[in-house]
C-alpha cells in the first residue's frame, strides 16, 4: 500500500460495512490511505491527537463517518486547517437526518464539505478527496478523467425499449 494521504475516521466499528464503498474506491486507485476508528464523543483527547499528528505524516484531506449526534466531522475540522469531508451515517431512528444535520451545520470557520446519505455519498466522498490529491497529483487526475468518462459511456450506451 502506498503512505497514506488521505485519513478515514469512523466513530464507531459499527459504522465500516457503511464506509466500505469508499475504502473499495481508493483501493482500485491504489492512494495510499488509513483508518481510524475515534470518537468525537466517546475518545476526544485521542480524536485531537490523531488529527494533530496526522499532517506530519502526510495526511492531506481527512473523511469522517458518524451517525446520530455526529459531532466527528466538525470535530475533526476543528483540530486541522486540511480539508475535511463529512459523512452522515444512516441511522435506525431518523434515517440519518440526524447524522445530516449534525454534519453540514457547521458554524462559520469551520468548514466540513458533507455529502449525501447513503452508498452514493460514502463513494462521493472518497472521489472527492481523491479530486483533492489531484490538484497536485497528474496520475490520479488522470485516474479521475478516465472514471468520469467511463460513466459517461455506461449512460450513453444504454438503448431504451419503449
Ligand atoms: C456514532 O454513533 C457512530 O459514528 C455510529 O454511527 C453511532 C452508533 O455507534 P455505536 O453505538 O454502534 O458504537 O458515534
């Protein structure tokens, strides 16, 4: 595996099978990348730790998934001027308004850059830290320009019967 560049926080185990698609993306563009389970609410001190150190180990752009009251996105972005993308777990209860919510209303200053609910958001957020690395990184945004048109293709070929 190449170093990691981009960090992937979780706050729970529970939330894995949930970001997956993301791991599976960076893993078929072969970017290095780590994982981490921390919580904004159950591990503080640890979360901070690990987010302050992680620049100084290459980490560029951080992913954080939680659900519920998900503090981690927000934390997370507190700790680090590095871009910082949110994911809103789904959850039983509220279908992940909650995790939604919690995540894109952050105050001014603070930015987290949240995407969807569900598998398209989780996969949106690994592509968009991967369009990150590409601002500096020739390879992977060519890498991107070929998964770009690779969908374009996949559209255009359909034939509808009607
Ligand atoms: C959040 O609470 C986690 O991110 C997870 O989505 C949710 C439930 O966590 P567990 O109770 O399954 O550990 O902090």
């Amino acid at each position: 595996m190449n170093k990691a560049r981009i960090a992937i926080i979780m706050g729970s185990l529970s939330d894995l099978k949930v970001v997956q698609p993301a791991i599976d993306l960076l893993k078929d563009f072969k970017v290095g990348f780590e994982v981490k389970i921390l919580s904004a609410h159950r591990t503080p001190k640890e979360l901070a730790q690990y987010v302050e150190a992680a620049p100084k180990k290459g980490i560029k752009v951080f992913i954080a998934a939680a659900g519920g009251a998900a503090a981690l996105a927000g934390v997370v972005a507190s700790h680090t001027a590095l871009p910082v993308i949110g994911i809103p777990v789904e959850t039983k209860s509220l279908k992940g308004l909650d995790s939604l919510l919690s995540t894109v209303q952050m105050p001014a200053g603070i930015p987290v850059a949240t995407v969807a609910i569900g598998e398209g958001g989780v996969r949106n957020s690994a592509l968009l830290a991967l369009r990150i690395l590409a601002l500096s990184d020739k390879g992977i945004l060519a890498r991107l320009e070929r998964y770009r048109k690779s969908q374009k293709s996949k559209i255009l070929k359909i034939k509808v019967k009607i």
